[in-house]
C-alpha cells in the first residue's frame, strides 16, 4: 500500500533542507536574510494554527519572519497602510495575509495591494495574469505544491484528463491552470456541477479541493486514477480529506494522504517563494 503514497511530508521535508542550505550560502556570500511577513487579523483557531505553523517552517530555514496579529476589527484603511509599510521595508521579501479576511475587508483590494514582487501567496492580479498567460512568476503555493509532487513521483500530466473540483482562487482555478500549461485536458468542477461523479469516473487524476470530508469514494473514481486531495476537515475530532483514503485506496494508482500530502507542500512552496523573492530582491 505504501507504495501509492504520494508523501508530501517527505518532499517538503528534503525541499526545506536545500533550501536551508541556500539560506546559508545567501547569508554568507550576500549578507541576505529572506524575510516574511505574514498578517492575520481576528482570532479563528484555524488560521491562527495555519500562521503558527508558517512561523515555525520560516525559523527552521533560518528566514528573518515577523507575525503582525490584528484584531477583527481592523479597519481597510489601516492594513492598507501597513502593507505598504511592508511594501518598502528592505528586510521583508514576502508578504502574507492569511485569509480569510472579515468581511468589512475587500480581499481583492488587499491582495492588489501587496507589491508583485513581495507576492510570495501569487494572490496579486499581475501573478494571476502571468500565470493564465502561461508565464508564471509568483504561483500560489497549494497548487505549486501538488504539481511539485506530481513531477517528483514521475506522473506524467501530457494528455491525462485531469478533473478539478473547487473554483476557489486559492487551489482550484490555478491549479486548473497550471495543470492545463502542462497539457492535461482539464474539467473544473464545482458546487453547481451536475452529477459530480459522471465527471470523476472519467478522471485520470482527480485533484479535490473542495472543503467536504469523504465527498469522494470508490464508485465515484475510475481504476489506477492519481488522486490529490487538498481538502482539510475534521469529522469526529480527526482530520480528513475530501477523499475517503480508506474506501478509495485498493482501487487508486496514487494517492495524497490527509495528514501528510498536499499541506506540508503548501508551507515548503512558501518557503520557496519567499526565498525565490529575496534572491530577485
Ligand atoms: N488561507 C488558506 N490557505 C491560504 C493560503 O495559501 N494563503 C493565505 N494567505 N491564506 C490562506
């Protein structure tokens, strides 16, 4: 069974050692720190969980990192003013703004806000342009992360009838687009979608990003799919997938497991974003 394992912790783990090593050789040879900064405002445990662990990944690769904790109640105005702040501050390469955001904060308005070369989230509309245009430069990081595993474990993505399903700006349209600039045909799914299995079943990888703990099971995929889940949910106090591992696993070629497969890339894709930004700085 092990070997259908798509190990994302395993992958980010070697990817944060190199880049570690290249922190070194910046420090020493250019006498830069790669710097983030990441802003959260409001007190969901979720997000906060989130920021803790994006800290403690940026400690560990020896990255300069600042944690801005606001209240829900901050004003528009006054996180603009910070970023732009952050914007022209030289030791921060990479800003951050968890989201969600509260809804008296326009999160479009924030994230055209953030420098494009200081996007390490690939949130601003010129890193979303670029990357639609087939030219990415800042990629957000779920979707950067499944595509780095799926290269590292050989999948070829040429021609394979890959199923989306989730239309956020976070991991479903980009990565229906980075799967598309890689040349798979691609169906992106969401909660209007019309008998959601007819489209799976077809499915040579199914990447689920939907936020629905076990939408997906066995009758739903085809034999030898490659299976991405990029869902996070608690079902009686443990976390799971939008795919239920258990009932899909003899059937699927490949597999992400929930822990363990697409969030550790998620946090390593920062990390390489923020380095890429302090290397361009
Ligand atoms: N909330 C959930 N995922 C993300 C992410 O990748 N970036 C930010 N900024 N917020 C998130």
């Amino acid at each position: 069974m092990n070997s259908k394992i798509l190990d994302g912790k395993k992958l980010a783990k070697k990817i944060r050692e190199e880049i570690a090593q290249k922190v070194i050789h910046l420090k020493n040879e250019k006498a830069i720190i790669p710097g983030i900064a990441v802003i959260i405002l409001g007190e969901d445990p979720a997000s906060h969980t989130y920021v803790n662990m994006k800290e403690k990944a940026c400690k560990e690769v020896g990255f300069y990192s600042e944690i801005h904790r606001l209240q829900n109640s901050t004003k528009e105005e006054e996180l603009l003013k910070l970023i732009e702040q952050l914007n022209h501050n030289e030791k921060i390469h990479g800003i951050l703004v968890q989201l969600p955001l509260p809804d008296h904060i326009n999160e479009n308005i924030i994230n055209a806000h953030i420098s494009p070369f200081k996007d390490v989230d690939g949130f601003h509309p010129s890193n979303l342009g670029k990357l639609f245009l087939g030219q990415p430069s800042f990629v957000s990081c779920t979707p950067k992360g499944i595509i780095k595993l799926l290269k590292y474990y050989g999948v070829e993505i040429r021609g394979k009838h890959a199923v989306v399903i989730g239309r956020s700006n976070i991991v479903g349209k980009p990565i229906a687009t980075l799967l598309l600039n890689e040349d798979a045909t691609v169906t992106l799914c969401h909660s209007k979608t019309r008998d959601l299995a007819q489209y799976t079943q077809q499915a040579d990888i199914i990447v689920s990003a939907v936020g629905k703990a076990h939408l997906i099971n066995h009758k739903m995929i085809k034999r030898e799919a490659i299976i991405i889940d990029a869902g996070m949910n608690r079902l009686n106090g443990s976390l799971v997938g939008d795919i239920d591992f258990h009932d899909v696993i003899e059937k699927v070629k490949l597999i992400t497991p929930v822990p363990g497969g697409v969030g550790p890339m998620t946090i390593t894709m920062l990390l390489e974003n923020t380095l890429e930004a302090a290397l361009r700085s």
